[in-house]
C-alpha cells in the first residue's frame, strides 16, 4: 500500500524592528496552510543608540527569540526557508556582530533588504493575499520604516521605504511618554515632513483602493470591531481613536476597548503617522490586507501560486480540499448572476464586491455538507467564518457565511455585518435561495426558463407552467419560498 507524502513546509522569518515574527506553512491543494505563527517582542530599534549602534541588550533579546525559532526550523528543507532583516538591521552600525551569532544560532544565512526590496515584497504579500481590482495603494507602518507602494495586479509602479516606524516615532516624540495634543501634533507633522518627497508622484500616480499591512493597521482594525464599528479605516475614525487615546495622560494609563497590552506602547505613534498619512495624501479609506512581508517571502517560494485571480485561487482551493461539486457551483453561479442581470444588476446592488460575493457563496454553500446533511448551513457558516480565505475580508467572511448558513429551508433576517448594506446582503441572499432551489436537479438542460425582475423589494419570478407541471416537488418548493420570504417582509410573487 503506497503512502501518502506529506506536503512540503515553509518558513519565512521576519526581523523587524519591534517583532521577530515566523511564519511556517505547507503548500496543499493550491493554496498555503498555516501551521505555525510565533511572535516575539523584542524591540530592536529601541536599542539603538545617538550612533546607531546596537546594545548589547537588545541582540541579546533578538538572539534569545531566534534559539526560539531554531527549534522549528530543523525539520524544514534548506531552500524553502528564508529570513530577512528589515530597517534596524539596515540601520545597526555593528550589524555584524549580531548576525554572525544569530547566523550560528539559526544556522542559516539572514539577508538585510533594502528598503525598496522590502516595499516590493511587501507588495507581492499584498496582492497574493487580498482580493480588488484597479491600482491599489499599500501602506505598511513598521517599528523603523513605513513602506509605501502603489501598484496593480502583481507589478508594482512605485516603492518607498521612508525612515519612521512607531518605535522610532515613540523614542522621538512620545519619549515623555505624555498623550497630549502636543507630542500628537508634533509627531504627526513629522510623519507629514517625512512623506512630503514622495507626494507628488503619488499624487499623479493615483490609486483606486488603499490597503494597510501588518501591525499597526490590524491593531486599529481590531478596536474598531471591538467597539462595535465596521472593518473600513477612515480619518474620522482614526481621529475619534486619538481622542480616546488622549483621555489617558500617560502611555502607561493607556486603556482603550480592543487594543491588546503588548501594541499599546506603541499605538500612538502609529496612529499619528497614520492620521499623517491619510491626511497628506487625502486617502478615503482603507481596509487591512491579508498578508505582507512574511506572505510575499512565502509566495516568491512557490512558484505554483502565482497566478492573477487571487479569489479563483482560493475558491480552487476550498473546492479540492472538501472535495464540492464544482460543475453544480458553477451551475448555482451561473443562474444567481443571470438573475442579477435581470432585477438590473449595479442598479439594483450597488456595491461593486457584491456580485463576487453572490458567486462566491453560490461555489462554496455546500461546504458545511461535507461534515453533515442536517445542520448543512450551520456548518457551511462555520467553516467559511474560520477558514483562511485568501482574498477576502474578514468581514466579507462573515458575510459569506450568513449567507451560505440560510441558504435553504429556513429563512431568518441576516445579522449586522459589513461587507455590504444590509439591503444588498438581504437581495444576494434572496437570489442565492432561489438559484439552489431552481437547480437541485443539478444538470443546466433540466433548469426551467425563467425571468426574475424586481421593483425595489419585490421579486417576481415568471417560470415556464409545463415545467412547473412537470416538476411538482420544486412547484411546491417554490411556493414555500414564497410565504418564507414574504412572511418576513421580503415580497415575492410567482408569475408565468
């Protein structure tokens, strides 16, 4: 009996200037699987001194994290590892004498990247992992340096590696540790000297979505959830948050819903070269990538994975790995869109993600059978709520597990969530239904012929009456639907 092989792993480390993070994972049915995160705190950066010199402190603290890492990466094949070091170590004026022993401790070599080299990487973990389309511009604010990048589909058009990070912006204008309107304003104005060189070009540049990478921006999205907002970043929210922050008089008292003991240190900083950001390129909104650095070491490893359509990819994925019935998905999808089309698709949902989304959810609604038949939904929601989706928000995630948890028999109101209008998520999931009713005999030829219109709410469906005749089962199916989804004020009417 032959056996099975296991799928390769891989390992990226990433010695930033406030973490040391390491990403390990395999490559399995076209996609990456997460087997292991490990983060250490070590703040690099704040062991530079007026010379840029390294303590001795703060190696030591970098080289106790990597006796750490060392463990994990025994079992790894040599050339599917890579370490980097990123600005501190770029930096560092004794640079050497810490990567000779962290090269001894590892037993790899480590590659201090160039800032550009850094922002394009970063890039690559950016597209790999999040879903759009258009130029898209990506911020990521690191302990040392914030990268900024504008590009489209994998090809980046711009990159910049400017010297400010939330550690060194704590050590430079929060040192008194006072969370007042002074150090705010000093330190945002900094951040907006800082990025004045590269303005114009981005400016003319120009971008059609904005993306932020690593910790800064998911701290500030997680406090956003936690206090009840939605996942999109905008100026105002990052304002309200200052004056949340500035309610304590000091860094130590610092106490905000959402934000985690270990960030609060440096949450300021960040947020204050945020605000500068979003202010001096007059950015709209941004939401947080699903990868970066680590992800874009990841990525360039894998040859397999490069391909354009990040979403296909993952759907790809999720549809090998619980073994769905592609052939039925493309079916639900196919009519679902049709019947978009026909109730005057962007006209009648605006929101342009929405159409992914309905298709999405068509592909992938019966996921949750594969655990069980009866509590189908449920387990769909489940699974699709905590799989990692690459090219997907967590709250687009959200959204598609409402949608595919009531995607037959019962028929609740959604939940709040904010992917999309509550009216938008009520309409995908009104023609999700009825495509999964509509196609249960799962073959295109034996579909009825239909026309599905709408005005404002009200659906109307005209269906063939000889296939009607002919197709009792879904006759009476239909006419369940139709008390369902206007019993809770969703109004449907069958016609012929």
């Amino acid at each position: 009996m032959s056996q099975a092989v296991s799928s390769p792993l891989y390992a990226a480390i990433d010695l930033g200037s406030n973490s040391f993070h390491m990403l390990v994972v395999r490559h399995i049915d076209g996609s990456i699987q997460t087997m292991a995160k490990i983060k250490r705190k070590v703040r690099l950066a704040a062991g530079l001194d007026e010379n840029n010199a390294l303590s001795q402190e703060a190696m030591q603290r970098g080289w106790d994290c990597l006796s750490l890492f060392a463990e994990r990466l025994q079992d790894i094949p040599k050339q599917n590892i890579r370490i980097v070091g990123t600005a501190t170590l770029r930096t560092a004026t004794n640079v050497e004498v810490f990567l000779t022993k962290a090269k001894q401790i590892l037993g790899y070599p480590i590659e201090v990247i160039s800032g550009e080299e850094e922002a394009a990487t970063i890039y690559k973990g950016v597209a790999h992992t999040s879903g759009g389309i258009g130029r898209r511009l990506v911020v990521d604010i690191g302990g040392a340096s914030t990268e900024l990048i504008i590009g489209e589909g994998f090809d980046a058009k711009a990159l910049t590696s400017l010297k400010m990070g939330c550690v060194t912006w704590l050590e430079r204008h929060f040192k008194d540790r006072q969370l007042n309107a002074h150090n705010f304003n000093q330190a945002i104005q900094a951040a907006k000297d800082t990025l004045q060189p590269i303005l114009e070009q981005y400016t003319q540049l120009g971008w059609d979505v904005c993306v932020g990478a690593s910790g800064t921006v998911q701290a500030l999205q997680e406090i956003m959830l936690a206090q009840g907002m939605d996942e999109v970043i905008t100026h105002a929210k990052l304002k309200r948050l200052q004056k949340q922050a500035m309610l304590a008089d000091h860094l130590e008292e610092l106490e905000i819903e959402g934000l985690t003991l270990e960030r609060a240190l440096v949450f300021p900083s960040g947020l204050s070269i945020l605000i500068a950001i979003f202010e001096l390129l007059n950015i709209d909104a941004m939401t947080l990538a699903g990868g970066a650095l680590r992800e874009g070491l990841l990525y360039e490893m894998v040859d397999e994975l490069r391909q354009d359509d990040i979403r296909a990819r993952t759907i790809a994925s999720v549809q090998t790995r619980y073994q769905l019935d592609n052939e039925y998905g493309e079916q639900v999808a196919r009519l679902a869109q049709q019947m978009l089309a026909s109730c005057g698709g962007s006209e009648w949902i605006e929101e342009p993600q929405a159409e992914t989304l309905l298709i999405s959810a068509a592909k992938l609604h019966e996921i949750g059978l594969t655990i069980d038949f009866k509590k189908g939904g449920e387990h769909s929601a489940y699974l699709l709520q905590h799989l990692d989706l690459p090219g997907f928000t967590r709250a687009q995630k959200h959204c598609l597990a409402e949608l595919t948890r009531r995607y037959r028999e019962h028929l609740t109101s959604l939940p709040e969530q904010h992917a999309l209008s509550g009216t938008s998520a009520k309409r995908l999931l009104r023609l999700l239904r009825l495509a999964v009713l509509l196609t249960h005999r799962r073959t295109p030829e034996l579909e009825p012929d239909i026309h599905l219109t709408a005005n404002g709410d009200q659906l109307t469906l005209s269906i063939d009456t000889t296939w009607l005749q002919a197709n009792p089962l879904t006759a009476a199916e239909l006419e369940i639907e139709v008390h369902r989804q206007s019993d809770i004020g969703w109004p449907l009417v069958i016609g012929s």
